[in-house]
C-alpha cells in the first residue's frame, strides 16, 4: 500500500501524500461538498434510536472516586445510533494514570502495550480492549466533571468535547461520525459546540460549519423520494 502512486488532489496539497489532519479533513469536507446528495438512505426513527446492545465492561465500581469518560465509537452512540467498534476508550486526566492502571490490574485487567498517545491498551478478564488515554487537554477537566450517560448508564464525554477529539482525529470513520453527531444534533447542542469550538479550537470554527452544513444535509428529503416509493 505503501507504494501507492498519490493522486493528483492529494498531491496538490500535499506532494507526498502526508496530509496533516486539518487537511486531510478540509480535502473530505471539499470532496463531501462537491459530491453530495440530500438523504442518508436511514429513516427518521433508526436514526434517533439510541441503544446499548454491545455490551462493554462496566469500569464504574472498578474507577469509584476518579473522574473519567468514554470517547470514540462507543461514546457515540448516546448522540447517534449505536455502531459496531472493536474496543473500549476512556479518557482520565494524566495524574490519575497510575492509580487507574492499578485499580484496573486489581480488577483482573492487564496490560497489553502501550498506544501511540500517552496511555496504555488493557486487556479485561474476557479479553475486551480497552484503551486508557492519558489526556491534559485544556478542557478535560470541565468534560470529565460534566459527562453525559449514555443508553447503560455510563459515563460519556459531552459531545462539545467528543466534536473537538473527531476533529483533531486522522480517520475517515471519524469525519463520517462527525456528520451525523452534528446533522442529527439540537440547535442548542450546536450552539454549545460552537462555543466550545471556537473557545478551545477557533481556527477549526470554519471546517465545524462546513460539517454541520453536510450533516443537515443528510437529513434533506431527496428530490421525487416520495415518488419513488
């Protein structure tokens, strides 16, 4: 894969192919603009269910009296309909790392390696991942004293902050995630991730617009859908 020619709209920006983050996003938001049609295929109701069916360990009695969340793919589905993903994401503050990697290995965890971030992938007794990142963002201590609970019951960072971590990500999943928490999001959540965004993230203000643009979109009524029926 590595010896992959790189397209000429890639090369463009990037002449060998390493787009930073920003602009790998920029490119997709550019192409999703270009290409895109009204209507996800999803209807109204499955998009708006919201449930708990995978089941992920529950690290609540085992993290009693530390601050943490869920992010990635399992703390979407408190915002979107729930999706397939293969581990667990917690964030904690750095300091705590070591007292929540102890509490873990006494709960039968263990680790497996370290992440290419600050933290440590663990192993439950069943053998679940679970991916401890060590976090000292600027608004971490905010988002873990304000979670928001998910379809089980679990703790799961706001989704001003969970916006902030897909957009600083490198993946496609991850903009396609994006879409969908902001197109199917409240005017008032939108408000509060603005707020959020051009507090702790101003110059990514522009590209947030352009994905909410997209995902209002999604939900648009094709043209003759209904008389296609």
């Amino acid at each position: 894969m590595n010896n992959l020619p790189v397209p000429l709209a890639i090369a463009r920006i990037a002449p060998d192919g390493n787009l930073t983050p920003r602009q790998k996003r920029r490119f997709m938001i550019d192409m999703v603009l270009r290409r895109g049609r009204p209507g996800t295929g999803s209807s109204v109701e499955f998009m708006k269910r919201r449930t708990a069916m995978n089941p992920w360990p529950d690290l609540r009695p085992i993290l009693q009296g530390i601050d943490w969340v869920i992010i990635g793919g399992v703390a979407t589905r408190a915002y979107m309909p729930e999706r397939m993903t293969k581990d667990l994401d917690i964030l904690i503050h750095k300091e705590d790392g070591e007292a929540v990697i102890a509490k873990l290995k006494q709960a039968g965890y263990r680790v497996a390696s370290r992440l290419a971030v600050p933290g440590y992938l663990m192993l439950s007794p069943e053998g679940v991942e679970v991916d401890v990142i060590f976090g000292d963002h600027p608004w971490l201590k905010k988002a873990l004293a304000h979670p928001v609970n998910d379809p089980a019951g679990y703790p799961v960072i706001a989704l001003p902050y969970l916006i902030i971590l897909k957009m600083e990500a490198q993946r496609a999943r991850d903009l396609g995630d994006l879409g969908t928490l902001l197109g199917w999001a409240s005017d008032a959540d939108l408000d509060e991730v603005r707020e959020v965004v051009a507090r702790y993230a101003p110059e990514d203000s522009e590209d947030l617009e352009s994905l909410i643009f997209i995902g209002k979109k999604e939900q648009e009524v094709p043209p003759n859908a209904e008389g296609n029926l």
